[in-house]
C-alpha cells in the first residue's frame, strides 16, 4: 500500500461492500424458514460488529498523520 489515500479507499469500498452483503442477507433472511431465519440473523449480527470495528479503525487512520498511519494498519 503507498498511501493513506489508496488504503482509506479500499476501507471505505470495503465497507460498502459489506454494507450490501448486509442487506442480501436481510432480504434473503425473510425467505426462508424460522431456523435458518435465526442462523441469518447472527450471521448478519456477526458482520455488523466486524463492520463497526472496520468503520472505527478508518475513523483513527483518517485522523492519523501521513507518516503514522503505516503503524495503524
């Protein structure tokens, strides 16, 4: 990675990433039976707590100097 820049780019486009599987698995959640409703549900739980965590990280490496952010990732 060269740059802050390109690597708070692939984050962010990351994260929109996730953001869509997020909500293929909602859709997809209210199709099918009440287990595999449950198993969905702590899928799309499980993705939004690593989302979080991502989203906080990015928050800190934009934050971070030019020269710091290299320590972060």
């Amino acid at each position: 990675m060269n740059s802050k820049d390109e690597y708070v780019s692939k984050m962010q486009a990351k994260l929109e990433e996730w953001n869509t599987e997020i909500t293929m698995l909602t859709a997809g959640a209210d199709k099918v039976g009440a287990k595999l409703k449950n198993e969905y549900h702590k899928q799309i739980e499980s993705l939004k707590v690593m989302q979080a965590a991502a989203r906080q990280k990015l928050e800190v490496l934009q934050q971070a100097g030019e020269n710091a952010w290299k320590d972060l990732i």
